[in-house]
C-alpha cells in the first residue's frame, strides 16, 4: 500500500496569542472539503511493558505521511481527508501486525467540513477566551 499523498502547503497561520482577535482561526476552504482530526493510540498487548519501540515505528509511518500531526504522551492526531487518516493508521497497524500478534488500538475522529489548521486553531480558541497560553 502507497502512502498517503501530502496536504501541501496551502493555508494561512494562526495569530499568535496576544494578537487582537480577527477572524475564526479555522480557514475556511472554498470547495468545502471535509477535514478529519483523527485521534489514535496503538500499541502491541504481547510486547511487555515497554513498548516505545513500536511507537516510534508508528511516528514514523506518520511523519512519513506528510500530514499535519501532533504527539503526545497518549497518542497521536493527525489531521488530513478520510482516506488519508485512515491510509495512516492502516499502516500503522500493518507495520506493528508484522511484529506482534495482539494489538490494541483507540481511535477517534472529528469532521468539520470546509475547515483545516485545526490542529492549531482549537487549541488557539481556547486560549483566547481565557486569555492565556496553556502548557502544551
């Protein structure tokens, strides 16, 4: 299976905190494309007890990707069309399959159609209202 093409480089930042409030961080796209933020952990059950190795084989697979994605001590979010999120974590599954033989996995997924950068922007928002920058 190929990977899963790039987003590329299209889109405008997000203010930094501190800057006056302008418009929804959120770009809107013209042809209402529909982003998916895709929230997964996945880890072997038959490995022992530490299993950064086949997290790193799965970080991998997703910088590979080209997809905008964020890590994190319990997971990983990636952000990118249906078929792109779910090509990643196929592959992510695909790859720790070929080493274990019983894996868990948690997945969850948020659609806005005609947005991106969500990544940035939801955090962003709510920093705004409390009017500080949270530890991250």
């Amino acid at each position: 299976m190929g990977k899963p093409s790039s987003l590329g480089a299209s889109g405008t930042s997000v203010a930094p905190f501190g800057v006056a409030p302008g418009p929804h961080p959120e770009q809107a796209l013209g042809d209402s494309q529909p982003m998916i933020l895709l929230e997964f952990s996945i880890a072997p059950l038959d490995q022992g007890e530490s299993v950064s190795d086949h997290v790193a084989r799965s970080l991998e697979i997703v910088e590979a990707s080209g997809l905008d994605y964020r890590f994190h001590a319990m997971g990983t979010i990636v952000e990118g069309d249906i078929d792109e999120v779910l090509a990643v974590l196929k592959q992510c599954h695909e790859t720790m399959a070929e080493h274990c033989d019983r894996i868990t996995c948690s997945a969850k997924m948020d659609f806005r159609r005609g947005h991106r950068n969500r990544l940035e922007s939801k955090t962003a928002s709510v920093e705004t209202k409390l009017g500080r920058t949270l530890k991250k």
